[in-house]
C-alpha cells in the first residue's frame, strides 16, 4: 500500500496524466450503443457497423472476426476491477485455406496459431489503434488482443503506478493460458510506455515461472528516467529538475527501466524504434540507441543464444523505421507539423512505419522474426502449468524519509515537476468536438 498521502498525491498526479480513470465508454462517445446498454450491447452495435461498406473500419476488419470480453485484475494495492479486451482473430476459413496453400516458410502467415497481446502507451486506447492491429492480424495471421487499463468508468479501478499495468497484462496473458493457449504461442507486442510494461511482464514471468514470453518492442525508451529527461529538455526544464526525477519516480513506483533487461534481440525479444521521433530522440532516450551504445560497454554479455545470432544479424538494418508516405500525410494532417516541417513519428502507428526500400515493418521485420522464432522456439520447447501462473505485483515499498534524503535539496522544485504531468495531460486530452474520424488521443510515451 501507498506509505503516505504525500506519495498518494503525487501517483495520483502522474496516473491521471498518463493513464486516467473515470473514462467514458469509448463506444458509446462515438455513437455505437447508449450508456444504458450492457457493454456486449454497444460494442454489437460497433461490430455491426463495421460490417456495412460505409463502417470506418469496413475494410481493416474483412476477413477478421471479433470478440469482446471481460478479465478482472489484482491492482498494486490489491483492489480488484475488471478490464475490457477484444480479440481480432483471422477468419477461421480463410485462415485455413491460406494455411494450406501457403509455403510452410513464408513469413506471411508466420503467426498462425499465436496469440498477441498488443499493449498500447500513454494516452492511448486500443481503439485509437484498430488499423495497426488490423494490418497486424492479415500480415502476420495471428489473434491479436486489445485492451483498456484500468480507469474505464463502467469496470471501475484506477492506475496509479507501473506495477498496475504490469498486472494488467499478466491477466490478459493469464486468462489465455487458463483457456488453454501454450505459452510459446503467446507474444507480447507493445508500443512506446506499452512496450516497457509488456517486457517487464516478460520479465516477471521468467522471474517467477522461469519460462519467456516474446515480446516485440515498438518505439519505446531506454527508461523512463530518460523519456522524461528528454521532454524535458524540450521544455527547457532539465536543469531544474534532472536531479529530482529518479527519486521521484522511485518513491511514486513509476521507475520503469527496459535497458535493465534488455541489451540485445534474442528469439524472445525484438525492437524497432522511429527515425523522427520528436519526443524520445531529442534526449537519446530510445531504446535502439541505447543497444547500439551497449555493446561497447566493458559489462556486455551477449544474451543471445549461438543458434540464434544468425538470424539477430538479420535484423542489424531493421532497427530503424520511417515514416511511409502515407503516414506523413497523415500525421501532418491530424498533428501538423513543427517549426522546420517535420512531423513527429512518435506517434505513428507501426502500419505507418517502412524502410528505405518502402517495405512495411510488419512484413519485413515482425513477420520474418515471427517465424524465426517460431523455428528456435520448436527446438526449444517450454511448459507452463496453470496451477503455476506468475502472481499479481504489489504496490512498491518507498519510504518518504528515502526520497527527502535523496532529494532534499531539490523538493522545492517537485511542483514544477508535477506541473509538468499536468500540462501532459491537458495537451493530451481529446477534444470533445472531435468526430469518429478523428478521435484518437495523442500520445505522450
């Protein structure tokens, strides 16, 4: 439990700038269904919607059945509430007949049969992704899952450190494994802040079941330490505040920091990052950079296993992606564009995202590694017991006494720290006169 009000305050601070509660229903603020229906209803009303030539998604969704559930969730403090996800599986018959005329070594359909959970970022609702998760679902031909974090105003709770995202998707991937889904064939897949949490759920499975769980890293940081740093600089704010930020994010349990686990692809994990991103390369807080910066370092130990690195060199060039035209067109669009004329590719979904050569992540990373892991991984088996699935996390223990004593002379800047989430959250708030067509929520990290 949180030691203090003081540390409540400041969690409560950060949670609702970066992953609020209360929210309304996505459905319903977009017309599909009324408040009054049960949530199966509403989100009927969307699926049925999509199915007509004139449904925005209409064309995304052909050949992708849907399914909407409920998971509940254990948070840090231990209160229960319930969470929303929706599968997006291949349409069982053509998902068979492309099996079976298929090459068994195409990459196209080196997903079928695996289960990907997609774990957005700060801001975000998976619904702001439906085409990314549509693009990935025909490329790669696996099911993938989206969900809401806690804060949804009709299934209750509220976020209010890492280790509740973390215990979010270990749900999701829990009740999978319950249904009888193998552990091999689940795969994480997250985007910025998501691809973080998804590593560290990663993380807490080969801690606690000694099993790993693939996880493909989109566009995410080194650490949150240096996301933040980076904004900051941004914001003219570093020099004030450079010293205060891993104290406070230890003491509020937003200390989250991929590089601590990650210093090299390996068959169970894999990350691109942007060419352009306004928000994570002006601090060289991007997790690409801090790989390629690693094995310099005296402490490197290769992580990946010998069968593998021929096909880790594989990827060497794939580390970086940029914008496609069309997703140029489209940020521009929506977000504009910043002093010098760029656009800021943080906050382009993958399907927007290609090589130099003009070939789409998705079909030119993500589906080889799929399937390249797929290989090692059938050489390699693991097994995971259900009477033996990794437990939820509990809120982080921080005592005031450690941030004052670390921070002392910087406490009177915490304000302007805090001040600096709040403006986060108001810049990312949607506006309310937005249509269908253009609600979606920017997203900070």
């Amino acid at each position: 439990m949180p030691n203090s009000y003081f540390q409540r305050l400041i969690q409560k601070q950060i949670g609702s700038a970066t992953f609020s509660s209360n929210r309304t229903d996505w459905y319903v603020k977009n017309n599909f269904g009324t408040a009054e229906m049960s949530l199966d209803e509403r989100f009927a009303h969307f699926e049925q919607a999509q199915r007509q030539p004139e449904g925005k998604f209409y064309n995304d969704f052909q050949n992708i059945d849907l399914e909407r559930y409920q998971v509940g969730v254990t948070l840090a403090n231990r209160s229960q509430c319930e969470i929303e996800v929706v599968a997006f599986r291949p349409n069982s018959s053509v998902s068979s007949s492309s099996s079976a005329s298929s090459s068994s070594s195409s990459p196209t359909l080196s997903g079928h049969g695996k289960h990907v959970i997609y774990f957005t970022g700060i801001c975000t609702l998976y619904q702001d992704s439906l085409k990314d998760i549509a693009k990935a679902v025909h490329t790669t031909g696996a099911s993938y899952y989206g969900f809401e974090y806690p804060g949804m105003a009709r299934l209750g709770g509220q976020v209010s450190e890492v280790n509740d995202l973390i215990n979010t998707g270990m749900a999701v991937a829990n009740d999978l494994l319950r249904k009888g889904v193998p552990i091999d064939d689940i795969i994480f897949q997250g985007d910025s802040f998501g691809a973080a949490v998804a590593k560290k759920i990663s993380d807490e499975f080969k801690k606690q079941c000694q099993v790993e769980i693939r996880c493909i890293l989109n566009n995410t940081f080194s650490s949150f330490q240096q996301a933040i740093q980076g904004l900051l600089d941004e914001n003219c704010l570093a020099i004030h505040l450079s010293s205060v930020i891993p104290s406070l994010l230890s003491y509020t349990g937003w200390d989250i920091r991929t590089q601590d686990s990650y210093n090299q692809v390996t068959p169970y994990q894999i990350h691109v990052n942007h060419i352009g991103d306004g928000l994570l390369e002006p601090g060289s807080a991007t997790l690409a950079a801090y790989v390629e910066s690693a094995r310099y370092m005296p402490s490197f130990v290769d992580t990946c296993p010998e069968d593998f690195r021929s096909q880790r060199d594989s990827y060497s060039a794939l580390h970086w992606a940029v914008i496609s035209p069309e997703g140029e067109s489209y940020l521009a669009a929506k977000y504009g564009r910043d002093d010098k004329g760029q656009v800021n590719t943080h906050i382009a979904d993958l399907c927007y995202m290609q090589y130099p050569n003009g070939q789409g992540v998705y079909e030119a990373l993500i589906s080889p590694y799929i399937q390249d892991s797929n290989e090692y991984i059938r050489n390699h088996p693991q097994v995971l017991s259900v009477d033996h699935l990794p437990q939820p996390l509990v809120s982080q223990q921080e005592s005031l006494l450690s941030l004052i004593s670390s921070a002392l002379p910087e406490l009177p800047k915490v304000p302007r720290f805090l001040s600096f989430f709040g403006q986060a959250a108001s810049s990312t708030d949607p506006d309310p006169t937005l249509s269908e067509e253009d609600d979606d929520v920017y997203k900070l990290i």
